[in-house]
C-alpha cells in the first residue's frame, strides 16, 4: 500500500455516497412516455358556439359552470404534458 493511500480513503467514501444519492434521482427514465397525458378532444367552431350559447342560458350560480372550469384547466394540463 502506498503512503498516501489513506488520504484517499474518506475522499473516495464521500464520492461513493454522493454517487449512490445521485443515482437515487435518477431512478426513473428519460424517455418520454407515451401515453402519458390523455388525449385531448378537439371541438370545432359550431360546437364551440352551441356550448357557448348553452352555457350562457344556465342560471345563476350555476355548479355546471364552476365544474366546465376545472374541465378547461384539465385540458390545459393534458396539452402541456404532452
């Protein structure tokens, strides 16, 4: 064994422990997966308009109204994980 073979030791110690939590992060692969985002439904003008005009005949304080909300954000969200 070398002289200075024990300065070594705690250096290569700490790197083996920051390359095992390091690989820990990278459990998962770097592939894009397919299919992970739903598909999302593309309506076009004259049903865009039909639900528009639907929409606006709801009443007041309509729950449907809030709900057709979050559907939107959803749809938002599916884009963008594609």
């Amino acid at each position: 064994m070398k002289h200075n073979a024990r300065c070594w030791t705690p250096l290569a110690a700490v790197l083996a422990i920051v390359m095992s939590l390091l690989s820990g992060c990278a459990m998962g692969s770097s592939e894009p997966r397919v299919g992970a985002c739903p598909p999302v439904v593309e309506y076009d003008r004259a049903e865009q308009a039909d639900m528009a005009a639907e929409i606006e005949a709801l009443p007041e304080g309509a729950v449907l109204v809030r709900m057709l909300s979050d559907y939107a954000v959803l749809r938002e969200q599916a884009r963008a994980g594609r």
